[in-house]
C-alpha cells in the first residue's frame, strides 16, 4: 500500500475546518491581538486586520492545505515531492513546530495552573503586580510539573489519531470556546467604563495609521493562522478530496479573526474599566498580571469570570498544541515510517527535555542568556520572527515559480467547485505576499536589534536621521 492510502483523515469539512481553526485559535489571539489593536488605533488596526486576512492570509494558507492534499505528505516529504531543490523548506517547516511545542506547552502549563488558582478560590494571590508569576516560573520543578500536565495532556490527545482524538477534542473545544469568549465579552462590556474602552476598540483611530499598522497586524496574522509551520500542510494531507479548499479556508479566517475580535472585546473594556486606559503590555505580562489585577478588582465575580477566562485561553493553547503535536508526529511518522504511538513517544520525550530547558530559564538558569534573551524568548524569536518568515517566503517561491499558481489553482478545484478568489490569490502569492514577508522579517530582526543598528545608523547619518528611519521598521 502506498503512503497515501494508509494516511488517516478528517471524517469530513467541519472536522477538518474546527481542527484548523483550533490550530489557528491559540494565545496569540487571546494575548497578542488586544495590545496590538489598543496600541495600533483600536478599529484601524481591526480594519487593516482584517483587509491582510482575506487577502495575504488567504492566500498562504490555501497554499499550504492544497500542498498538503496534493502530496498527501506532512511538510519534509511534501516540498522533496513538488521540487527536491527544496526539500530543505519541508525540513525547516519540520523544525518549526518542534521548537515551538515544548516551550507553548511550558506557557499552556503557566495557564493551566492560573486556571487551577481561580477555580479553587486562590485568585487573589495572583493579583500582586506580578510577584506571584515570578516566583512561580522561578520556581523550577512546580513549574515543570506544570508544563508536564499539559503536554502529557496534549501527547494522550494526539495517540488517540486524527479522527478519534485531534477531530472529536477539536468538535468539543471550539464551540465551547466561542460560547466562553462571548460570555466574557459581554460581561466585561457591562462593567463600568467600559464604554469608553468599547469606543476605542471600535471606532477607527486614522491618525494612527502607519506602516507599523499594517507590519504589526502582518506579523500577528502571520503568528495566529498557523502559517508557516508545517500545520496546514499536514492538516492538509488529512483533507478529502471533495471538500472544497476555498471555502474551508475562509471558515478557518471567520474563526480565527472572531476569537481574536472577541479577545479584543474581553481584554481592552476590562482594562479600560479598571484602569482607564489601554492595555500597556502584551504576552505573559498582560495574561498573568495585568488581568488577574482586573479580575481581583471585580470582588466576588471576579474568580468566575477568571476561572471561566482562564479556562478559556486553556482551551485556545491546547488547541494548538494538538495541532503543533500531531504536525510533529505526521512528519517523524512520515519520515521513518514510524507508527504513530512510537512517532507520539519520541516526539514526547524530546518536547520533555526542550521544554524543561525553557522552564528552567526563569530559574536555575535564569542567568544563561542567548543574545540577551531567556531560552523561551529566544525560541519564540527564532521560530516566529526567523525561520517562519523565511519557509514563507519559499512557499511563494516554490508555489508561484517553481510549480507555478494552476497546480494549487488545480487541486484546489479537485472538488468540483469554481476557485472564485484565483486571480487574488495568484497575484497575492507570486508579487504581494513575498513582499510582505521580507518586510516582516526585516522589522523582527531589526527589533532585536534595534539598539547596535540605531548607534551605527547614528554614526552614518546623524542620531535624529537614524531615529528617523528606524521608527519606520520598529513595531
């Protein structure tokens, strides 16, 4: 038998469409988006969002899934399928999700412990402006009993195969996850004060419109879809070949822009209500000391509603690490014809030792520094401000050159159905969306960097000179 026809698969769309949006949906929606939409003008930062996700995001996703489906291969055998020259994107794509499970499982055991701390009434510890949180991911071992829960959670998930285990937690996770986010987005709109955070988060701010606008609502859609990981394309070789690419795709966008819209409208209103002002910081900062300083302010509702947010965003991580896990798997399975319970353990056992090298980063080896970052900081950039941008970029490459646009165009009409939105995606992914990505990737690298290159621009051209370019690739 052939590879393709032992190769397991989603029962049918809505199984394919919830396990992708799960994948999409994670804690970049949840802890990302509301900063940038706060510091980006509120609904110009939506707008732009939104123009970037039927268009550059649409693209590189269909891309992805067709290639999948096409190749019937996760990411290594898929690009050594389409062209051997690039085989070396599919490795890359491999090394993706493998450097990005263990530490996303060491944030998803953060989250887990803070969803147990406000079901059992200990919400108000946290509240402390951020002394708890320091000292429970310093805390080295409690920490990495934490990562361990979660990731073994997510390891038993994906031994279950792709129907049995990521389609039927995916069909239970997602509904409940939007029934919670609205939940809690109403809530916080009817607190007092709110209004006005409703008002800044809707109502376009063109003033602060800039190129950072547009570089910083690219670079979280490039981290919430699940672009450039191998994820689509694994999700991809699960697909049936009558269920149409097109339509599926832009299920996946309406789920993914609404979890982060809905993030949007639990996280400003309720800063803005206690507060008075936007959210001023992102990431762990804004999940684990910010908010439960929010929660903790609402008096006795304030551990449900955590607990209910908590529980939550819980939901939205151990989505993606699913996905994360099982693109993991698909590829050492595909790669050494391993099965998937032997494939579920090495990839297990490697993410054990990797993600106890990120817990213990705030730790015992707090003081081990890799350009100036923390273990899990530096992995974070390497995967998402790095190797991402570049496997997207060849992706374009690959698609609108090497195999050119009709062989996507092609599969993705293998259904049966007209490819309505082919020429934008042709245009899209040979001319604008490369063009995207460099621009992407430089902004990232210059941002960590920002520092040495402002001191050298200085020297060139002046200080004020150099402030002056930089601002421009500084999000």
């Amino acid at each position: 038998m052939t590879n393709e026809t032992k190769r397991s698969s989603f029962t049918g769309k809505i199984g394919f469409v919830l396990a992708a949006a799960g994948s999409a949906v994670g804690l970049g929606n949840i802890w990302r988006f509301p900063y940038l939409a706060a510091k980006y003008g509120g609904g110009i930062f939506l707008l732009t969002y939104l123009v970037l996700a039927v268009t550059f995001g649409f693209a590189l996703m269909t891309a992805e899934i067709a290639i999948g489906r096409k190749t019937g291969l996760s990411a290594v055998g898929a690009f050594q399928k389409l062209s051997k020259k690039f085989t070396f994107v599919g490795y890359l794509g491999a090394l993706v999700p493998a450097l990005i499970l263990p530490y996303y499982s060491v944030i998803g055991g953060w989250v887990t412990k803070y969803l147990v701390d406000f079901a059992t009434g200990s919400a108000k510890t946290t509240a402390d402006g951020g002394a708890y949180f320091s000292a429970f991911i310093g805390s080295d071992w409690q920490a990495a009993v934490w990562f361990l829960i979660f990731l073994g959670v997510t390891a038993l998930i994906v031994l279950f195969g792709v129907e049995k285990g990521v389609e039927k937690v995916s069909k239970i996770m997602m509904p409940v996850l939007v029934v919670l986010a609205l939940a809690v987005a109403i809530y916080t709109c009817t607190l007092p004060g709110a209004v006005e955070g409703i008002k800044y988060y809707f109502i376009p701010n063109f003033n602060a419109f800039s190129f950072n606008t547009v570089l910083a609502a690219m670079g979280q859609l490039f981290y919430s879809m699940s672009l450039a990981m191998g994820i689509m394309i694994t999700y991809g070789s699960y697909m049936k070949k009558e269920v149409s690419i097109e339509s599926s795709v832009t299920q996946i966008e309406i789920f993914d822009t609404g979890i982060a819209f809905l993030a949007g409208l639990m996280v400003i209103p309720a800063v803005f209500s206690f507060t008075g002002a936007a959210p001023q910081s992102a990431g762990p900062g804004l999940m684990f000391i910010s908010l439960p300083q929010v929660f903790a302010n609402m008096g006795i509702i304030g551990s449900v509603v955590g607990t209910i947010f908590f529980l939550l965003v819980l939901f939205a991580a151990l989505t993606s690490s699913i996905s994360l896990m099982e693109t993991v798997v698909s590829i050492v399975g595909d790669k050494f014809k391993l099965g998937r319970k032997l494939s579920c353990l090495i990839v297990f056992v490697v993410s054990v030792l990797l993600g106890l090298v990120s817990c213990f980063g705030y730790g015992m080896w707090a003081e081990i520094k890799v350009i100036g970052m923390q273990f899990l900081d530096f992995f974070d950039f390497l995967t998402n401000s790095v190797i991402m941008p570049v496997i997207a970029l060849f992706t374009c490459i690959v698609v609108g050159f090497v195999i050119k646009p009709k062989a996507v165009e092609d599969e993705v009409e293998e259904c049966g159905a007209k490819f309505k939105r082919k020429a934008l995606f042709r245009v899209v992914i040979k001319y604008v969306a490369p063009i995207c990505i460099v621009l992407i990737l430089l902004s990232s690298v210059v941002g960590v960097y920002s520092e040495p290159i402002t001191n050298a621009l200085a020297n060139l051209i002046g200080h004020d000179a150099a402030a002056g370019v930089m601002k421009y690739f500084v999000v």
